[in-house]
C-alpha cells in the first residue's frame, strides 16, 4: 500500500506559522487514523485550523 498526502500550505505564512500548521493537520489526521480501513482507494480532504480545504490523503495499490 502507498499513503499520499498532499497539503498546499500558505506562501505568504511564515516557515514557523508553515510548521506549526503542518504539525497541526498531521497530529488530526493520525488522530483519526482508526476511523479508516487504509484499503486501496480511501481518501478524504484535509483542511487547515480555519476549515479551508487544504490538500488531501489517499490509499493506492504499491
């Protein structure tokens, strides 16, 4: 299995504001990691610490 995760950050944020965020959507989405089987195909749209759609995950075949 391969795990994509894709996250535009923003260009204007500072590299501390760009890590802090990171860090953030990160520790979310491992936090919900249970709610997900991880099979070929599953995905879903991550969003920033305003709710703004900012990339996404998803599970394809390695």
């Amino acid at each position: 299995m391969k795990f994509l995760l894709d996250i535009t950050l923003d260009e204007a944020a500072s590299a501390e504001d760009k890590a802090r965020e990171l860090g953030r959507i990160l520790r979310y989405w491992a936090g919900n990691l249970h709610h997900y089987p991880l099979r070929d195909g599953d995905g879903s749209a991550v969003y920033d610490s305003d709710y703004k759609e900012v990339g996404a995950w998803r599970v394809v075949a390695s």
